[in-house]
C-alpha cells in the first residue's frame, strides 16, 4: 500500500511537471501550423552522411519536408555553416545558399521560380561532407 501511494505521488509529480510544456506547444498557433504543415507535406529522404560539430556519430541531423513550392530544412543539430544546392535534371545549379546553422533552426526555400521538373537537393559543410535527396515541382 505504501509503496502505491509513493508511485502515485511521483506520477501526480510527474504529471505536473510536464503539464506546462505540453500547453505551452499545444498553445502556440506558430508550432500548430509548422506542426500542420509537416502533416500535410512529402519528406523528401536523404542519403548520406553529415558531421555535427559536437556529435560525430549523428549521420543525418537534418529533415526535409516539401509543401507545394516550399522546401522546409529542419536542422536537429548544430552544423555550423553548410551549403544548401539545388541542382536541375541536367545538373545545372537553380539555388544556392550558405547558411549558419544552431540546433532547432528551419530554413525554408522557395520553390515557386522553378520549372517543373525533378531536382537535386545537396547540404554539404565545409569538410565535404553531404547530405542529397530527390523531390519533384508540380
């Protein structure tokens, strides 16, 4: 009997401690709609591998996901700097960018000026490294 009251007491602990945070997201129409879109977008899937400044064993720090004609990059770990490429089916180069990266960051990319078609997406960092998908614009 003691020892159940002791498990309910951490778990009403627990509970509360953790109520705040779940509000704090579920309240923020910014997090509903990125959280929204995700839901409603395509991954685009990434082979390769691309080293943490801080973490050497993380192979794919990133997530992309494609709405329409919007590319959102999702960094889940510091990159430092990396280079985002976009390449046509003939290789030529349609975007690129540099970007400081800090764990938690989004970067979005604007698609609406390219013809449609199938294209490459490269993140390479300054050690050569690189992370490249595939995704189409309708």
């Amino acid at each position: 009997m003691k020892l159940t009251k002791t498990l309910f007491g951490i778990f009403i602990v627990a509970v509360c401690l953790l109520k705040p945070s779940v509000q704090t997201i579920a309240s923020s129409s910014a997090n509903n709609e990125l959280s929204s879109k995700i839901m409603s977008s395509t991954k685009v899937y990434l082979k390769g591998r691309l080293s943490t400044p801080t973490k050497r064993n993380v192979s794919q720090p990133v997530e992309v996901y494609q709405e329409n004609k919007t590319l959102m990059i999702s960094y889940l770990s510091e990159l430092e700097k990396i280079e985002i490429i976009i390449s046509d089916e003939w290789d030529s180069i349609v975007y690129s960018e540099i970007v400081s990266v800090s764990e938690s960051t989004v970067s979005f990319v604007d698609l609406s000026g390219l013809k449609k078609g199938s294209y490459t997406l490269n993140l390479r960092n300054i050690e050569g490294e690189e992370l490249s998908g595939m995704f189409a614009v309708e």
